[in-house]
C-alpha cells in the first residue's frame, strides 16, 4: 500500500514517470481501489497531455475525489515520497506484488476446483493463460543503434559465406527464393485437399538440421499414422501399408532402424491434440521455447483451429487467428509455417493453378503473411497411375524476396518430395 502511494506520489512530482509505468503497470495492478482510481486519472490525463498536479488531478476525479478520501488522501498521496530517486524500485515493487497475488489468486482458484473435481486439463489451461506471459523487452532504437544491429547481420551472413539467414527448407531453390525459415516471418502453404501439404511439411521437417528444433501441431492425424507418414519416406514403403502393419518381414529391418536413428536427432516435436486456439498454441510453443530452444512451428492446418470468438463471422476467426499467428513468430522469434485450404473456384476454371485470391476464408490470411506458398500438380486432375509427378510450388507472396515457381518432384506412393 505504502509503495503504491509512492508511485503515484513520484509521478505528481515529475510528469515523465508515467511514460514509464504505462509500459509496466494498468489499474488492475494496484491493490488499493483508492489507488487504482488515481492511476487510472492520471493515465487518461498523460495520454491526453494534462499536466499531472494536485489542482488537475481532483478536476480529472471529478465525483470520484470524495470516493478515495478527498483532500485527506490527496494530503497523504503528495507526502508519500522522499523524493523521485527511487521510483524505478518502487515501480518494480508495485508490479512483483501484483504478480504475487495473481499467483495467490490462481493457485486459490486451482485448488478450489480441484477439490470440485473440475479436469484437471482445464485448470492446468487456465493456470499457463494465468501465467504464460512475453518476457522480451522491446525498446525503441535510434538509427546508429538500427544500423549497428543491420550491421551485425550482414556480418554474421559474411562469416557464413552468405548463406541464407534462415533454417533450410530441405529445398535449394526455395532457400535461394525465402532465405528459409526466417525467425519473425509467418509463411502460409495454401493448396486443395490432397494435393501434398502436409506431405510437403513433413519433409522440410525430415530436413530440419540438427542444430535447430522444430514443433509441428497436427490437428487431423492421430500420432501414429502422423509416425507412419514422416517415416514412409525414410524406409521407401506406402504409409497407408505402414499403419496397417502389412509389411514383410524384411521390411522390419529398416524400420527398426530408422526408429533408433530417431533418438540421435531428437530435435523435433509433435502434438496431435484436435481443435486447438491459438492460445494453447501460444502457451506451449513458449514452454517449448524455454525449455528446448525453438525455431520453426509447423501448423496443420489454420481451417481447423477453434476460434476464440465463436460468434464471429468465419472471415473474422480467420482473420484474428493470422493476426495472432504472426504476432507468435515476432513475440517469440520463431517462424511460422501453417497450412491453409484453398477455396472450390479453382476446380472451377480450365486452367487449375491457384492465386492468390483463392485463400480461403479470410483476406487477412494474405495480408498477414510474409510468404504464400500455393501448391498445384497437374497429375492431380488427371486419370494418370503413376506414382512420381510434378510438384510445383509457386512463391505467391515474398515480402522480402523473389515470386515465382519452383519445380520438385512428389512419390505419392512413399510421401517423398525431392528436388
């Protein structure tokens, strides 16, 4: 109580400590109602440029003074600080004790419903959203300081021979085109169903390099056919034979030991829960991050994530679930790859190549990207029995690069896709 009085005490005595506590603290984090009122008058009155004294203040509390003491309070409030050489401390005290009782509330709460036997995933949920916050301390930079840093990355890339910035695709031409996975970016693989999204996915992921990790949540396949799909291209066998076990007995061999090569990577990681938030996306690619390191999350696919607002219209669940995708890979410094369905126009037209404008559901989805890959095979459309056709990937959207195609070929029959 006494360190909240202090806060509220500096600011009166210099303006410009409110600049600081709007990027730490909002009403919410002061325990004393009293002094909840007061910060919340004094940051309508910062953001609206009203100088911050005893006189402005009641004028700005208007029929709320008398509500926290009146001149009594007020007399307390301005003789509450020595003086503003502390008021960085007093603010990070503020802000631990706010802390401490979110903490005390939860884990009350937690208790509470445990002993009510609500699930215990439910609370577990409810305590990360309690919880799970950004720790990155952004700032503002000057243009020496913004040099400095584009100075820093030219040199890192020089000392690399110029290679690519970003973790490899598994693809040369499309690393070239993207620079790869870049940490920050949101990429997009939008296609019809069938046509080797997840296929394409799950190969970049075979080609993650060890040094680097990698999560993919899967909303649509249980973990072994998942197992059954990423493995189908290492040991050359149909996955649909794979996860019914009709295999030979000389089949087992290569299985057996691609399953132990597995453990020497150990770099990526897989949840195959359905119907996801974007939230709970958010919470475990953080604990992921904490925990392992983190620099690529695959998502499959935006069309089955569960909305916050279910009440929306579908073009604005899209388009929030985007927005807060990309506000992922900038927050947590990862790059984004989710996969999107195209809409039935395409089957529509003589020449079946998607554009851009065939994202489904949302134009936010485009505008939020920073690459679209489209995906198209011409063998698709066709009545044609072999296995091996043309895969192309057409480079829709590049913020920061080049548009156009890239040609690979698809095994439909192992999954494999290879340049």
């Amino acid at each position: 109580m006494e360190t909240e009085l202090t806060i509220l005490s500096d600011v009166l005595m210099d303006n410009d400590i409110m600049a600081e506590c709007i990027g730490v603290l909002t009403e919410s984090d002061f325990d004393s109602s009293q002094n909840a009122i007061i910060y919340k008058a004094m940051t309508e009155m910062y953001k609206n440029r009203i100088p911050i004294d005893p006189v402005t203040l009641v004028n700005t509390l208007g029929d709320k003074f008398k509500a926290i003491g009146g001149m009594k309070y007020l007399m307390k409030l301005q003789s509450a600080s020595p003086g503003t050489a502390g008021w960085k401390q007093h603010l990070n005290i503020v802000k631990k004790e706010s802390e401490r009782r979110t903490l005390i509330m939860a884990c009350a709460k937690a208790i509470d419903q445990a002993e009510n036997e609500i699930d215990p995933q439910e609370i577990i949920s409810e305590l990360e959203s309690a919880f799970i916050r950004s720790d990155d301390q952004h700032k503002i930079v000057d243009l020496a300081e913004l040099f400095g840093i584009t100075l820093q990355m030219i040199e890192d890339g020089y000392n690399h021979g110029g290679e690519i910035n970003g973790v490899t695709t598994g693809f040369t031409a499309l690393d070239n085109a993207t620079g790869g996975f870049n940490k920050g970016d949101l990429m997009i693989v939008a296609a019809r169903p069938s046509m080797g999204k997840t296929a394409l996915i799950l190969n970049m992921m075979n080609n993650i390099p060890k040094g680097d990790n990698a999560v993919l949540f899967e909303m649509e396949m249980s973990e072994g056919k998942l197992g059954a799909r990423l493995m189908s291209s290492k040991v050359g066998i149909n996955p649909k034979l794979l996860s019914r076990g009709a295999v030979s007995e000389i089949d087992f061999e290569p299985i057996i030991k691609v399953t132990g090569m597995a453990g020497e990577k150990n770099n990526l990681f897989f949840d195959c829960r359905a119907g996801l938030t974007v939230g709970q996306i958010r919470a475990e690619v953080k604990k992921l991050k904490i925990k392992h390191g983190l620099s690529v999350v695959f998502i499959d696919h935006i069309g089955i994530m569960r909305p916050d607002n279910p009440k929306a219209s579908r073009n604005d669940q899209v388009g929030t679930i985007s927005r807060e995708l990309k506000a992922i890979a900038k927050d947590l410094d990862v790059c984004v790859v989710c996969l999107s369905q195209l809409n039935r126009g395409v089957e529509s037209r003589t020449d079946k190549q998607p554009a851009l404008s065939d994202l489904r559901d949302s134009g936010n989805v485009e505008q939020d990207a920073d690459q679209v890959l489209l995906l198209y095979r011409e063998d698709y459309y066709k009545d044609d029995n072999d296995p091996v056709s043309a895969f192309e990937i057409i480079i829709a959207k590049n913020r920061d690069g080049e548009v156009g195609k890239i040609l690979l070929q698809y095994d439909t029959n192992t999954q494999l896709i290879y340049e």
